[in-house]
C-alpha cells in the first residue's frame, strides 16, 4: 500500500480561526499514510521575534571625504561592514550601574570619520524550530522510531515513483512500438527504440 503525505496544522477544526486561535498555534505537524499507519511529527515553533535594532541591509553612506560606504553581508561585523574598521576604547568604570565599560565604534579607516550604520526594526513574528515528536497511531514513540517508519516512507514513495516512472515509459514504448510496426520498420530497429524508452539506452541493458 502506499504513502500518502499531507501537511496539516496542529490543530485541524473544519471551522475558520480566529486571529487569536492561530497566535496559539505554536506547533507544526506533518501526518503520513503508510501500509495502514500514521506518523505524525510535531515540530514546535519558537517565536524569535525582536524589537531591537538590526543592521539594515539596504543601508550606504558617503563620509565627508567622499569614500562610500554599505553593508556587506550576514556574518561577522568585519564582513557585514567591508569598509569600515571597529574601534574600541580603553576600558573604564562606570558607577551607575558598578562595573566595567569599553565603548565601540565604526570609522572609516582612509579618513577616520566615526560612522553609524543604518540600522530597521522588524517586530513581526519569526520562528525557529524547536523540539520534534513523534507519534505513530496516535501513539507517543521514540526519535528512533519514529524516524525509522519516516525512512520506511520515504523508500516507499521512492519505489513507486520509479515505478510510475517505468509505466509511462513502457506505455510510450508500446505506442512507439505499434507506429514503428505500422511504418514497417524491421525488428531490430523497433527493438533499440523501445529499449530506448524503457531503460535509457539501445541495449536494453538498465543503469
């Protein structure tokens, strides 16, 4: 029997949800169909959401000297910023808050200019994943076999997409057969071609 695959939300009413119920849906699942049983895996969504400043990407600037400046890329500040050099000041007390201090800045090192690069705030929810379950049945089951019956799946769906894959092309061959015969092509050639269709090649031989 094969697989069947959905994708579905962690909670499946037939009924529409409100803008509260889907800030609760904090999970997601994936149900599969296999020789008779169901996996279902269950991701939890953890919400990574900020409101803190981040380096803006469409930021550029030109200093007073008239060297341009832009962010680079995601990564470490020295790549995310090319041109510019981060400075740091001698360490120093401070006693509103009883402890230790440096300061850090951006310039630029042809000028040394202090710049501030361009920073957004995107406050709209983000998620990473969290931790995965597994259920066959309805059943609680170890990562183990859980990813096991996965496995099972995958080569499942596998095997009968080559298998589909096989079909049609014999479905051609048999129609490319039957013109060929109709054209009065010998049976050598007819051969080559069909082995064509079906395995790849003229010799019949499978890769």
């Amino acid at each position: 029997m094969g697989a069947t695959w959905c994708l579905a939300p962690s909670n499946v009413p037939s009924v529409e949800r409100s803008p509260e119920a889907e800030e609760e849906d904090v999970a997601s699942v994936m149900e599969l169909h296999h020789d008779g049983r169901t996996l279902e895996i269950e991701t939890e969504r953890i919400e990574v959401s900020t409101a803190l400043p981040q380096p803006d990407p469409r930021w550029t600037y030109t200093d007073h000297a008239g060297h341009h400046h832009a962010y680079g890329a995601d990564g470490p500040t020295a790549v995310r910023y090319p041109s510019l050099i981060l400075r740091e000041s001698e360490p120093y007390w401070c006693s509103d808050c009883d402890d230790e201090h440096t300061d850090e800045w951006f310039e630029c090192p042809l000028c040394g200019e202090k710049i501030t690069p361009g920073t957004f705030v995107d406050s709209s929810p983000r998620y990473i994943s969290g931790f995965t379950s597994y259920l066959i049945d309805g059943e609680p089951v170890t990562e183990e076999e859980g990813k096991a019956l996965l496995e099972e799946i995958r080569v499942s769906s596998e095997e009968q997409e080559r298998s589909r894959t096989l079909e049609q092309a014999q479905q051609k061959a048999r129609a490319a057969e039957q013109a060929m015969r109709d054209e009065g092509l010998d049976e050598q050639q007819i051969q080559r071609v069909v082995n064509r269709l079906v395995h790849g090649n003229p010799d019949g031989v499978q890769p």
